[in-house]
C-alpha cells in the first residue's frame, strides 16, 4: 500500500495498481490527497481497508482513479472536501459500504461514479455539480443532506432511494 502521514501529490503517469489489507486502507493520507496526470491508480482493500482512505481533502485535477473493497468499507472515503475538476475520473466500489463518501462533494465538469452495497455515492454534508457527470448505485444510489447541480448529468439507482437529500435539491435553470 501506499501510506502518507501529511499530504501526498500523486501524478499519475501509465496504469497502476496497489493493494493491501493492512493500513486501514490501500492508499491511506494522513493529510490532503491531489491526483493529476494522465494515467490511472486502482486501489484495492480486503476486509476492513478501503480502497483509499484520505483523513483530509481530496482533489482529483485530471487522470482515473478507482477504488475498491470487496466487503464492509469504502471503495474511497475522504473525511474532508472530494473535488473532481474536468479530466478527473473517480470510480468507487463498496461492496458492503458506499462506493465513494465524502463529506462534500464538487464535481467541476468531472466524472464520479459510486457503486455500493449500502449508497453508491454519500456526499454527507453537500453535493455540488457544476457540469460534467455524478452517478451512483446501491440502496441509496445518491445521498447528500444538500444537492446543487448548475449544469451536468446526476443520476441514482437505488433498491430504496435512486437520489436522497434531507433539505433541498436546487437545480438551476438551463442557460438559453
């Protein structure tokens, strides 16, 4: 795995892939995680260790990256902020948990795509869209206590809930 006390830039250059079931996850930053480039990185947990696990913020400015666990935790949990800017690819699989948590969510003309066996995609506190596409699949497909969408594609699949907010959906008018 890969294991970061603080912040940690990756660029991504070619495929990779890291596993592990030790670290509390495969890719663990005790700080702020950026991702750029144009490769990708799959990382992928067993048991109790997520895919990636960012104590943080998370920014995501161009490449893939996916994250996996086959059993009770998340594809990708990022305590902090997930941000996903055009050229940003983000998968998450979860297969007992959410495919990808985050404490807020803004996707600027990026893609995020969460699968889970609980919520594909949990943006707890908010979720803002600002183009580009968010889709997520499992009980909940999509949660977030707030969700703005200005542009873009949203989209939830769930077995109880396709899309879940406990206040307000606000999504702006199309530009004319």
């Amino acid at each position: 795995g890969i294991l970061s006390d603080g912040d940690l830039t990756i660029m991504l250059v070619g495929t990779s892939t890291v596993g592990s079931d030790q670290l509390g996850a495969s890719v663990y930053t005790g700080g702020s995680l950026t991702i750029s480039g144009t490769g990708s990185l799959e990382a992928t947990g067993a048991w109790d260790v997520a895919g990636f696990y960012v104590c943080n913020n998370m920014t995501v400015n161009s490449g893939t990256v996916i994250g996996n666990n086959s059993s009770d935790r998340e594809g990708i949990y990022v305590s902090g902020d997930m941000i996903v800017n055009s050229g940003g690819i983000v998968r998450g699989t979860g297969a007992e948990s959410n495919g990808v948590y985050a404490g807020t969510l803004t996707v600027k003309g990026g893609s995020v795509d969460g699968t889970g066996g609980y919520g594909g995609i949990c943006a707890e506190n908010s979720m803002t869209v600002y183009g580009g596409e968010v889709s997520g699949t499992g009980d909940f497909g999509i949660f977030s206590k707030c969700i703005t969408v200005d542009g873009g594609t949203v989209s939830g699949t769930g077995t109880v809930y396709g899309v879940q907010t406990l206040s307000l959906i606000h999504i702006s008018e199309p530009t004319r």
